[in-house]
C-alpha cells in the first residue's frame, strides 16, 4: 500500500497544483483541458487519444487522398437541453468552431409517415453542430485550452501504474513508460470496465489493478459502478453518393431522420443522417438500431483505430456482409417510406458509390450512469468525465462537456488543498442547471 498525499496541502497548493494527464480526446477530455486553463490549473497538462486526431464519438471522417471528403460518422450534432449552458459555449460559438444546427429534422414512424421536427433525446433544446465537421467542436474546445497542452494522438495508454508516491504511470501497449503525473483524468471507460476485458481479451481492468494498490474504498466503489454500467452499440454505414446521383439526396425533406422505436423494428435502422458535401457529393450515414448493432458486435470496420491498435484482424468478409445488411435496410425504408424524392433507380446510383462501416461498440451508455459526487476520487488524485456521469445530458453531448466542467473545478478545489465539504460544494454548484423545456 502506498501512503495517501497530505490533505491538507494536496500535492502542492494551488500556484503549484501538480502535473495532470486527461486519457481521451473526445468531447469531455477536450472540454475538462479547456475547463481547467479557463479556471487556472497551472501545472502541465498533458492528452492522451488512441485515435489519430480529436473527437471520439464526435468526431468526422476525413481522407488523406480524398481531400473533400468529410463524414460526421458519430454523432451529427448536439443539444442543451438545461440552462445556463456551459461556459465553454459561448467561446466556440465566437470563435466560429461550432454553430447552431438548422437543417430540418423529421421522424419516421412504424407505418413509414413522415412527421417533422426532433424527438427527445438528441432533438430537443438548442441544438448546434461543428460548423466543417463534428470535429471542430474539440478543436474548439482545444483552441479554448491554448497552446500550452503536450497533445498525444495515435497513443493508446493501455496500462495503469502507481508509484509509491502516489503518482500516476501512463504505460503504452508494450508497457512502455509515456508519462507519470500527479493526477489523472479518465473521459473514457475503457480503462475501467470489465468490456476491455471481454472484448479486447485483456486480463485484467488496468485500472483495477492500480486501484488495489490505493486502498482507496471511493475508488473501489467507483469501479463497481462503473463496471454495472452497460452501453448500446451502433454500427454505422457510411455512403459517399456520386456528385451524379446525389441531387435526390439534397432534396430530402430533411438532414435528419429519426426512426420512431416501431420504425427501428421494421427497418433496422435508428436514423439517418444527410451530409451534403461542398464538391455535390453527399455522404449519407445510415446508424443502425440498439438491436442490429449488438448482433454485429464483433465486425469493426476496416479503418476502426481502435481495432488497428490492438491488433484485431481485419475480417473484410463479415464486414461486407454487415455492409450489405445495412445497405439493404436503407433500401427498404427509401423504397417504403421515401420512394417519393428516391426513385429506384437513383437508389441503385447512389449505392454504387464507396460504402464503409463504422462499428461503435459502446455509442450511449444506459442510465444511471456514474453519480456526480464520485466523479473525483481525491485521495486517488483521479477524476472522471464523460457522458457516462449522471446528471444533465447523460449519454449525449452535453453530459460530456457539463461533466467535464463540474470536474475541473472539483480538481481545482481539491488542489487547492479544500475540504472535502469545499470540493463537494463545488460538485452540487456544477449539478445546477435548469431544464430548458417545459
Ligand atoms: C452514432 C452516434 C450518434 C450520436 N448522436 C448524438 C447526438 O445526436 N447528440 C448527442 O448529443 N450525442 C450523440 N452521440 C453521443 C455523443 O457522441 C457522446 O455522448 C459524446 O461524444 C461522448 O463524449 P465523451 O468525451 O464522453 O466520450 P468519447 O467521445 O467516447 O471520448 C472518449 C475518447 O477517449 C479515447 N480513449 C478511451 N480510452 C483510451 C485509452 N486507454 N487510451 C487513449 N485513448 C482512449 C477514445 O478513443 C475516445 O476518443 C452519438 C454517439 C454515437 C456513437
């Protein structure tokens, strides 16, 4: 066992707050590095992403030989649904890194009628979207942290240390040493859930085998709730439509399509998503249901950088058959339900065009979720965010970025040497705001 920091300094007052690594650049790592500058960590901050740039769940496709190609493949956009929004809002809607959404949305219902405007969770509130991809909501939120933040993509930290000081280790996948800091920040679950292990074949949770040196029961408790939350997955097809082909397309009645629950039973799909492209292509992204995803768990999409990093065999067969599954879907609901912009023929056009899939093994966690007031294990100098943290957002966007920030200022405080009162004050502030709706 190792011995716990002095609680009445923390690692080094707040002029002197300590070193601090977040794992994961999706928007709640992204947001937590922003949140902290803003707030005034001065210690060095460094990032950690597995994937090749920023993003996670948020982030857009791109091509290094098709320069006009850009795919929301996750989410397409997000929604506030409480107030006052986060502060880190208003500087990327200033800074231009994100706008507010306007394309039509519509539903589609069991019988195949269409019915416009957004349902919850994802249409309701303010919504907004990365203005030139998804992704430049996480550049933003970078901009926001400033240069000053060691950023490491392609870099998946696959084992966790600590020291007999206390301090954290960040090993890669040969267990090569990549950082030791102060305090850690964990915007994902991979390193703390049991589905690392039966997914990626790892032997243990890496954070598990840390933790059982801390001694720390918050932690302990944290890892069991952590370890009970379960994730609905989604695999995704992408369709870049030919320039030719793609004016049908644009003249769809809306940019989204959310599928009531009886629409996902019949068509196997949870929404689709109308991307037009500046160069008259339009990138479709058709995301299938909760129930066709958990039956394709296993096939990762060829480009998937997780699957890459850890070595998982492509399985180009099974990935066409998955390909094919969900082209066939949205030929069905385009021929019952849209046939009056899609012809046939246009349908046969478009499909022609490069088809991929994009697997997302955990794509919205279920509730309840992590609650607020274990999100920061002081003892353990260790936080989470993400939106697996309960509260407002939970599973979206915004339960990422609300997350994140609620974090910052409990790392601040708990720096600062606070009181566990003055830190937990800090965690019932950040769980304050308002729903917007009635
Ligand atoms: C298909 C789809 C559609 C969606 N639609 C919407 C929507 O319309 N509106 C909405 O609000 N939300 C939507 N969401 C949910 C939304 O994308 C997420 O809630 C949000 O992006 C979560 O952000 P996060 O930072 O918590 O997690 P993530 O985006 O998952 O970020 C975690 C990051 O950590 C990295 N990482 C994890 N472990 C490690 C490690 N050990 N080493 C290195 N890196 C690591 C991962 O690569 C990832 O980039 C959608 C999600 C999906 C998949």
């Amino acid at each position: 066992m190792v011995s716990p920091p002095d609680p009445a300094t923390g690692p080094g007052g707040i002029r002197d707050p300590g070193s601090l690594a977040v794992i994961g650049a999706g928007a709640a790592g992204c947001a937590c590095v922003a949140a902290l500058r803003r707030q005034g960590w001065a210690g060095p901050i460094s990032l950690w992403e597995s994937g090749r740039g920023p993003g996670g769940r948020t982030a857009t496709r791109r091509s290094r030989t098709d320069a006009g190609l850009r795919i929301d493949h996750g989410a397409p956009l997000f929604n506030l649904t409480t107030s006052p929004p986060p502060a880190l809002l208003e500087p990327l809607l200033a800074g231009g890194w994100i706008e507010p959404w306007t394309g039509p949305i519509a539903q589609l219902d069991g019988q195949g009628q269409l019915h416009p405007g957004g349902s919850a969770p994802h249409g309701l509130g303010s919504l907004y979207r990365g203005n030139g991809g998804m992704e430049h909501l996480c550049r933003g939120l970078l901009e926001q942290a400033g240069a000053d933040v060691e950023i490491h993509y392609g870099q998946l930290v696959r084992h966790l240390e600590i020291t007999p000081e206390r301090r954290w280790r960040l090993l890669g996948p040969d267990r090569q040493l990549l950082k030791e800091v102060d305090w850690l920040v964990l915007s994902g679950t991979l390193l703390a859930h049991p589905r690392s292990r039966l997914l990626l074949d790892w032997t243990e949770v890496p954070l598990a085998a840390a933790a059982r040196r801390l001694q720390d029961a918050q932690l302990q408790h944290v890892l069991a709730v952590l370890a009970s939350i379960q994730s609905e997955a989604r695999s995704n097809l992408l369709l870049l439509v030919p320039a030719a082909a793609a004016a049908p397309w644009r003249k769809l009645p809306f940019r989204l399509l959310e599928f009531s629950e009886a629409a996902q039973l019949r068509w196997n799909l949870s929404r689709l998503s109308v991307q037009p492209l500046a160069d008259g292509r339009c990138a479709v992204v058709a995301h299938s249901s909760a129930t066709f995803a958990s039956e394709h768990l296993s096939v990762y999409g060829s480009r998937s950088s997780i699957a890459s990093q850890l070595g998982v065999a492509p399985r180009p067969e099974q990935e066409q058959a998955v390909i094919e599954a969900l082209s066939a879907a949205l030929q069905d609901t385009l021929g019952q339900a849209l046939g009056r912009w899609l012809s046939k023929a246009a349908l046969r056009r478009s499909l022609a065009g490069e088809r991929q899939l994009m697997r997302w093994g955990a794509a919205f966690p279920r509730p309840p979720g992590l609650p607020l007031e274990l999100a920061l294990c002081p003892a353990s100098r260790l936080g989470f965010c993400g939106d697996y943290v309960a509260g407002p957002g939970f599973g979206r966007v915004e339960g990422a970025l609300r997350s994140a920030e609620a974090l910052a200022g409990r790392l601040l405080a708990a720096a600062a040497g606070g009181s566990p009162a003055a830190v937990n004050n800090h965690c019932e502030s950040s769980r304050g705001p308002a729903p917007l709706l009635g």
